[in-house]
C-alpha cells in the first residue's frame, strides 16, 4: 500500500515539474488539464483497489 501511495507521490512531482516547464506554452494547458483529470481517476480507482 506504502508503494502505491509513493507511485502517486512521484506522479504527482512529475506532473508539478512538467506544468513549470511548459508554462509558457497556452498551448498545452489543456494537456495537462486532461493529464490532471487522468491522475485524479487513477488515484480515486486505486484507493478503491486498495
């Protein structure tokens, strides 16, 4: 259980990372926006797994 929380934890610094880096580019806040959605579906399916 320990794993998957730190699984979601380096997701989590990935997704943060890759929003600085882009930014300046409008053009990807929808990505992210969906990438954002994706994540929170992925966590909400895991918690209930566990």
């Amino acid at each position: 259980m320990w794993l998957l929380g730190a699984a979601v934890a380096v997701v989590a610094v990935a997704v943060v990372a890759l929003a600085v880096r882009l930014q300046h580019d409008r053009e990807n806040d929808l990505r992210l926006a969906m990438l954002a959605a994706e994540i929170h579906a992925f966590r909400r399916v895991a918690r209930r797994r566990v």
